[in-house]
C-alpha cells in the first residue's frame, strides 16, 4: 500500500505584518514566558521515507526506539517537500523563503546576511526564547555566519560532510578547531551542555550530519547491526546495513538527550523531526537511484517529518497536508507565541497539531534546485499530480494517487482532458508563483 496523497484542506488566514517582517507577539495564557514550549527541531541528514518507520515506503527499516516513541505519541506527515539537496532545504526552513528569493538554491550557496533568519525573527517579536543551532549549518562556511544572521549560540560543523566521523572541523564562538570526537555523539552533548544551562524557553535546532556519508560503523553500543566488517570494501559492496547503522545511532543519542531533561521540561517540550532530503542513491529502497536524493522526484525531496511532545493532540496519526520545509519558520514562530499564519512563503500548519481540519491553506507543494551543470528545473504538486519542468525544458505530468513512484509520465501519451487540465493548473500556478 502507498501513501496515496489523498488532500487534507489547509487555508490561509493572512496577518497583518510589518515591512521588517515583525508580527504582534501574544503572551502565554497566564503571562510568564517559562509556559511557553520548548521547541527541540531535529534535522537528519539524508534520510528519506524509505529509510524512516511508519511511512509504507521501503521493506528495510532501522531500529529507532526513540523514534517510534515520537510517532505512536504524535503525528507523522506523509506529504512534506524539502529540496534535493541540504543547503537549500536549511535555508528554507531559516528564511521562511523558496530557493529563488534568496539565491539558495544549490549546495554550497551562501544565505544572504540581508535575509531574516527565524532566530532573528523570534527576537525581533519579543518572543523571549533562547535559541542555538549545534550540528550541521551548511548554509555558509563563513564561522561568525550563524551568530551574524541571528543565532543565539552555534557549533557544529560549517561544510556539508566530513571525511571521518571522527576526524572533523568543530565550530564553536567563531573558532574551528580539530575533533576526534564522533560527531553524533559530540553534538550530543553540545545540545545537552545548552539546554541545562537555559532559565528561559528554548529552541534547538539540532541538526547530525547522520546518516550523510561516508558510510561506517558506529561505536558498538549506538546500534543493534552486530560486527560488520569495517573495511571500506565491505562498506562498498553492501553500504545499507551501515547506513542503517548510523540512523540507529543517531537515535540513541537523541534518547540521551531527551533523557537528560527534567521529566517537567520534556513535557514541556515539542520535539520536530524531518529529513532534509531523500536517501542517497546507494542505499535508496523502491525509488530508482537516479531519482533519490539530488532529484526533484519523489525519493529526493518527498522527506520524513514526525512531530510530538507539548502540544500534539493526535496520536500515532498520519497526516497527508500538502507541507514544504519553508512552512517550518511560521509554524516555530506560532508555537513560540507569536501571530503569524503565513509570511514570505512558510504556511503555518500549527492548527494540525490539535485537529487533522486546518483553517490554512496550502492547495500546492513547490520546490527547485539550480544543477551543478547549469541551469534550473522546478516542480510543483497539488493533491493528486505534479508537473515537472527539467533543466533540458522537457516536461513531466504523474498522477501521484495512482503513481507514486512516478512511473508513468503522462506527457508520453496522448493526454486525456482530466489530465490535460491538471497540467494547465499547474503550469499556472508555476508561472503566478515565479512573477
């Protein structure tokens, strides 16, 4: 059985917003800012549906106790957009902004210093939180780049990978220094050295670099994968079970963490979970290769996102609201108290913690990426089709409830009027959003 996209009805409620992108900030019910939520957001690193429980994509799936405990407490979103490839997705979520408007687009673009961040945006409304990002930023190489666009508190790591999980450049107030501590771990302890030092409400954006490549085999007590052989030539031949390996790494760690609040600041908190973009090619189950992670099909930007803790009245639900990453800045930003339901191009989707209705509405997904080679392609998704326009100019049309794999692209027949006005639909709204 597939996750069939079947639409769940979100509506805008527009706000009126200052030019600087200042909304009003509303006080907690009974006035202090110690009700507030803490905000823990947990970016993985390539991981897709395929590799994530509780989405029907992918046979082999790790063992992520910590994880499952977030999804039979909360909500999983089936229908949520990042981008092919990190930099534009972290973006995304930071500025609230599609790739276009900002000129992230790719790997390796620099976030412009002019664009408000959502830390900043969090500061600018008087929300009262401390905030920090610790792990992977990969939106600038620059170290005083994250504290110039407003972050609180940053380390982690600058670039987009390492070539050893345990031998590594570490950012911390603007210096770089060596580590041979391994990263999963090390930001780990980072986030838990933050967040026991906060007297105020605080958002985490903790982001591992796990399971990026390159693919090994964690320290034995983080997984359940036994002895694999380490040798890179075993590692090669058959990299999924280390893959997997990470993942279950990355979830004990994030068990640490949460093990090391206080029971009344967990209950406090509302924990956000996504992958940043699909799977890689080498270990991707059910997509074909050349579609996972670095596509603009479904296995490269179709990403996890399970949401739980303060605040989530569903249960062990799957929601299937058309969502992109850029929704996650207003979204944060309403948790956090303050009055925006939509702003630049982030729909706030908080009403579908409570209730799977929302009075928000998103009737299209979007995203992009700019290739290495030159060039753009985009695409854009409504309920049930997506339109594709490739780099070369060649089109696609998928009817995503019949094909979620996308194996049939409908421009390669004879297009059928029901189909014929789905393209017309989408190719306009393409062009209304690129004006």
């Amino acid at each position: 059985m597939r996750l069939l996209n079947s639409p769940i009805i979100l509506l805008v409620l527009f706000l009126c917003s200052c030019s600087d992108g200042s909304v009003s900030s509303e006080p907690s019910s009974d006035g202090h800012q110690a009700s507030k939520p803490n905000i823990l957001l947990i970016i993985a690193d390539d991981m897709g549906l395929d590799a994530t429980p509780g989405f029907e994509v992918g046979d082999v799936k790790p063992n992520v106790p910590n994880l499952q405990n977030m999804i039979n407490s909360g909500i999983r979103f089936s229908n949520l957009w990042s981008y092919p490839t990190c930099t534009p997705t972290r973006s995304s979520i930071l500025t609230g902004k599609y790739g276009f408007r900002t000129g992230v687009m790719s790997v390796g673009d620099e976030l412009p210093l002019s664009e408000t961040s959502l830390h900043k945006f969090l500061d600018n409304n008087s929300s009262g939180y401390e905030h920090a990002v610790i792990g992977k930023w990969h939106v600038s190489n620059s170290p005083n780049h994250p504290t110039q666009i407003g972050v609180g508190y940053y380390a982690g790591l600058l670039s987009g990978g390492v070539q050893s999980y345990t031998n590594w450049n570490l950012t911390e107030n603007g210096a770089t220094n060596s580590s041979n501590e391994y990263t999963t771990s090390k930001f780990t302890d980072l986030a838990i050295d933050w967040v026991k030092n906060r007297e105020n409400p605080w958002f985490l954006w903790l982001a591992y670099n796990a399971p990026h490549t390159p693919f090994h085999l964690p320290p034995s007590n983080l997984h359940t994968k036994g002895d694999l052989p380490t040798d890179q030539s075993s590692i090669d031949a058959n990299p999924q079970p280390y893959y997997m390996a990470m993942i279950e790494a990355m979830d004990t760690e994030i068990g640490r963490l949460l093990n090391s609040l206080p029971q009344e600041e967990r209950d406090n908190t509302i924990i956000v979970f996504i992958g940043d973009n699909g799977s890689p090619g080498a270990v991707v189950q059910e997509y074909r290769a050349t579609r996972a992670k670095g596509s603009v099909y479904q296995g490269g930007v179709n990403v996890p996102m399970i949401i739980s803790g303060k605040g989530v009245a569903r249960f062990n639900e799957m929601d299937n609201s058309l969502l992109n990453t850029s929704d996650l800045f207003a979204t944060i930003a309403e948790i956090a108290g303050i009055s925006v339901s939509k702003i630049n191009d982030s729909y706030s989707f908080k009403d579908l913690l409570n209730s799977s209705s929302s009075s928000n509405l998103r009737n299209f997904a979007y995203t992009e990426q700019r290739k290495s080679t030159g060039g753009e392609e985009y695409t854009i998704r409504n309920a049930t089709h997506k339109y594709v326009l490739f780099v070369d100019g060649e089109e696609a049309l998928f009817n995503l409830s019949a094909d979620f794999l996308e194996e049939t692209n409908l421009l390669n027949a004879s297009t059928n009027t029901a189909n014929q006005q789905q393209l017309n639909i989408l190719k306009q709204q393409l062009t209304d959003l690129k004006q």
